[in-house]
C-alpha cells in the first residue's frame, strides 16, 4: 500500500510538471500589451502576392493572429475552426490571418495555397513572414510552435504559446471558445 501510494504521488508529480511546463511556455505579446505594425507576405487572401500589414488593415476590429512554424493536421485544423468562427461573426467585422514563420518563402507559398484549398479557408488569409523568429516586437519564443493571440481596439486580450504537441482537440476547442473574448 505504501508503495502505491508513493509511485501515485510520483506520477501526479510527473503529470503537474508536465502541465505546468506547457503552461509556462511564452511567446507573443502579453495579454494587455499591444501589438505593433509589422509586414507578411499575402498567399492566400484578398492580396495574393503582395506584401502588406494585416494588423494596420484590420484597425480596431478583433482580430486572431496565429503564428506557426509548421503547417501541420492540427495547426490546419485550428485554422479551419477560427476561419469558421469568423464567418460566423460577419456582423462584428471579426479578422483572422495566419502568419507561416518560415525561412523558405517560396516552398511556404505553395504549401499555403493548398492548404486554403483543401481546407476550404475562406475568410482568412494564409501568409508567410520570412524569418522563422517572427516580428521583433512580437517576441515570438523559439520554443513555441504555435502562438496564437487575440486583440480588440489595439488591445491584446488573449495569449496561447504551445509545442505542436500540445495543441490537440481540446486545445482547439479552447482557442476557439476564446474568441469570445473579443467579441461583444
């Protein structure tokens, strides 16, 4: 009995080290803080082809930006939810857009497209920023995956900084649920 007791304890230790590792993680602009101009190059949106600043073209409205140096299942999925979310939201002018930290623009490009396209994403743009460590300003961790914050009025209201291996389906649902936060 002892020695379940102590091998229950160990691994309750295990398991809240491993939560609290996760929640640990940084990245992105504080929640609070806010978040400053800065140039994406447009795969997938309303200006294919060009370079331009989303956070300058979306003003005051709630905005979700996701930042992710893989494309993988689950980070299109979570796109695909929050581009969802948006078009339920017309009414409150909600915006979305996706920034790939990549090194290799143009393989991103290609890849982005696709993903628009089998994903079926239609209300947000799927961009790439050259340079895998992000925006300055934004303080993007290395150790993080994926960041997704959200703002309203230039004001940061919601900050998520994962591994790939953190974002699962609850995860998702949670980001999601988030949007909340910025909506009326």
């Amino acid at each position: 009995m002892k020695r379940l007791l102590t091998l229950t304890a160990a691994l309750m230790f295990i398991a809240s080290g491993s939560f609290s590792s996760a929640a640990e993680l940084k990245s992105g602009i504080e929640v609070g803080g806010k978040p400053g101009a800065y140039t994406v190059n447009d795969c997938t949106g309303p200006n294919a082809g060009k370079s331009l600043c989303y956070r300058c073209s979306y003003g005051g409205r709630p905005v979700v930006n996701i930042f992710a140096r893989e494309m993988n299942g689950d980070v299109q999925e979570l796109i695909a939810q929050i581009d969802a979310k948006v078009g339920e939201n017309r009414d409150q002018k909600m915006a979305a857009f996706v920034v790939h930290l990549t090194d290799d623009a143009d393989t991103s490009n290609a890849a982005l497209k696709k993903i628009a396209d089998s994903k079926k994403i239609k209300n947000t743009p799927l961009t790439n920023f050259e340079g895998e460590a992000g925006p300055s300003a934004y303080n993007i961790s290395k150790d993080a995956d994926i960041t997704v914050l959200m703002w309203v009025k230039g004001e940061v209201k919601v900050n998520h900084a994962m591994k790939k291996s953190d974002l699962s389906k609850d995860t998702i649902n949670k980001i999601v649920k988030d949007t909340s936060k910025i909506l009326n």
